[in-house]
C-alpha cells in the first residue's frame, strides 16, 4: 500500500470532516492508497496542536506556505475561508502538490478561472468538497436520471435552510463567524448553501443557461468580531432563483439562514415525463420515487431504503448489511475513496476544479441578477 501524506491547512468544522474521511477511508474500501495525516497549518499554533492530537496529524505549522513548501507532503486538503482558497491552491499547484479544496472554489467566477488554469497547467490531481454527490442515495439518483428511467426533464426544485444567523446580535467576522463577513465569504447563502444545491442540480441535470433571481439580506449592520466596530453587512441572508437549464427544464432554488426551526434542511425533487425523485438530507439513506408505469391502484410514491450492498446501491458494498444505513460523516470516506481510487487509475476526481468553476458561474450568475433587479442574466459556462 501506497502512503499519500496529506497537509491539512485550517481546523474548523469541515477539517473534522475531512480529517474522519481520511481516518475511516481504508477501513471500508481496499485501496491501493493510504491517507497519512502528516501536518495541520493554521495561526493559532496551540489550537492547531490540540487538533492534530485530536484528529492524528503527526505535526503542526503556523504558516500554510511552509506547509507546502514540505517535501514529505504529497497533497493539500484546503479548509480555510473562502478568500483563501485561490492563494493557498496557487502555492500548491507551483509545488506540484494534489489539491482537495473545500467549496465553493473561490470568492467569484475569475478567480476560479486562475485556479482552474493553473491546476491544469500543473497537472496536478484536484477535486472539490461537494460532498452530497457522494451520499449513495443522491449517486442513485444520477444512476436512475442517467438510465432514462425519468425521460425529459421537466422541473428541478431544491431548498437549503437553516436559521442560525436570525439573532440581529450576531456579530460577524472571526474564526467563528467568517461566514457572515463578505470579505473572507464573497457572498451569504449562495456560496455557502446554494453552491451545494446548484453543483447537485448541474450533476444531475446539466448545465444551467439563464438565471433570474432576488436576494435579501435582513440585517443590514452587524458588529465585527475583530474590529469591534459596527459594520455594514455585505452578505446575502436569502436567495432565491429560477432558471432554465440546458435540456430545457426549468428549476427553483431557494436559501435562507432566517428559516426558524431548520438547521440544515436541503431537499431537491426532479419531474419528468415517466417518472419522479426527490430527496431529503435529514432522511439521507431514502430516495422517493414514482413511476408513472406502476399499475394505476398501485401507482404511489414509493420510499427506496439505499442500503443494499450486493453491488445495486452505490457505495454500500463497502459498509454494513442491507438495511442498516450510513450517515453524513460517511459522504466524505466516499469522497476521499473516490479519490485515492481515481488517482491509482490516474483519471480525475469529479467534481474536479473545472466542475465547480461551472458552479461558480452559476452564484456570480445570481448575484448579478439579484443586484439588477431579477433581471435575466446569462451563465457562463467553464
């Protein structure tokens, strides 16, 4: 077995994410690649010290560049906000290192492009962390969609809510609240939770032509975390859009951070002409599905438990017995097989960084329509 040292840059909550994936990775899928947890950098030297004893990480580093610079270093896990993302994946395509980089994949449109070239220039491995992909009732979903079994498509509808920011208190910026500040996030909601929503939807769907949308952002000041001054917020605390997408079809999206009584409520439904899906992250190992050729006293929505591991459900030959499901940690074990198996076949890993460049498109799409009133606008395509 091949040893794969992996430098982690940041801690959060999606470091912990990642740092399981890596951990639990070859204990359900034989792979000719091992995950070694070689180093973690990030400023707070102590904190970082406490993660990696936490998580494995064999050393620490208070600065990311030195973290690259490291020969026994073989690929960069980017988990920082997002207005660091294209320095840090910059560096690393220079020193030749893989990228696994967290999404969205940059603050906006062109300085995904600058990545994108520059990965590819490089020739190095990438991927980027849209982890629902990789819940095996979403792959599913992909299968079914891919097999014809829905025939065209007529409509894709998908929400992500949460309501953790309603609390006008709620100061912003800082390690904890970077979210909330536009400089470190670019955007609200439509980076952070459409982003998941639109890469699902392109997937499974194809590419999204014209968008028109509205956003709102319901607090307007906030104080900063780090200036203790009182700020104007530039983030969007909702969005909406609709488009059309492609092959014809039309979609609805919507967001918010003020849904009082969801944490993280993201569901998507897709009709076509034969038959339905639709999907719920809080029931996440159940596709629903109706088929229009069912008999009619039978024809009903019928609720398809992904757990079977005898080759028919994706990902689940790797795990339990049927019936007995798996969780959202488990998404990213999936992510990270995906790509230690993509690299010993030397293919890419989608979504690859030209993947989620075209998601990218998409929310620097919205946002414009969203300042413009609604107004049509345009997507450009990677």
């Amino acid at each position: 077995m091949i040893n794969l040292n992996i430098g982690m840059i940041g801690y959060g909550f999606m470091g912990r994410a990642h740092s399981n994936g890596y951990n639990r990775v070859n204990n359900f899928f034989d792979l000719e690649y091992r995950p070694v947890l070689k180093a973690v950098a990030a400023r707070d030297k102590e904190k970082a010290r406490q993660f990696a004893d936490k998580w494995g990480y064999e050393s620490v580093e208070t600065d990311w560049r030195k973290l690259i610079e490291r020969k026994d270093i073989d690929a960069v896990d980017i988990c920082t906000p997002n207005n660091l993302h294209k320095e840090i994946a910059l560096a690393c395509a220079a020193a030749g290192k893989m990228i696994l980089c967290e999404k969205p994949l940059s603050m906006n449109g062109p300085e995904g492009e600058e990545m994108v070239k520059a990965v590819e220039k490089a020739g190095v491995p990438n991927t980027v962390w849209y982890n629902y992909r990789k819940v095996p009732a979403v792959t599913l979903a992909k299968q079914l969609i891919d097999e014809g079994r829905l025939g065209k498509i007529f409509h894709y509808r998908a929400n992500f809510l949460q309501d953790w920011t309603i609390n006008a208190d709620l100061p912003q910026g800082g390690a904890a609240l970077w979210r909330l500040d536009a400089a470190a996030a670019g955007s609200g909601v439509t980076g952070d939770l459409l982003a998941h929503c639109i890469d699902t939807a392109i997937w499974l769907n194809g590419n999204i032509n014209t968008v028109n949308a509205t956003t709102e952002t319901f607090v307007k000041e906030r104080k900063h975390q780090l200036t203790g001054k009182v700020e104007k917020v530039g983030i969007d605390d909702a969005s909406i859009f609709f488009c059309r997408f492609g092959n014809g079809s039309l979609g609805l999206f919507e967001s918010t951070r003020y849904a009082r009584g969801h944490k993280a409520l993201y569901t998507f439904e897709i009709n076509g002409e034969k038959a339905s899906i639709k999907w719920d992250l809080h029931d996440l190992h159940r596709l629903e599905y109706f088929d229009y050729k069912d008999e009619g006293k039978l024809r009903a929505w019928r609720s398809i438990h992904v757990t079977d591991n005898g080759g028919e459900h994706p990902y689940m030959d790797h795990y339990w017995v049927p019936g007995l499901q798996i969780g959202y940690e488990h998404s990213f074990v999936n992510h990270v097989a995906d790509f230690l198996e993509s690299l010993a076949k030397g293919t890419p890993c989608p979504p690859t960084f030209r993947d989620a460049l075209e998601t990218q498109y998409v929310c620097d799409a919205v946002l414009d329509s969203a300042k413009a009133n609604g107004m049509t606008r345009e997507v450009k395509h990677a």
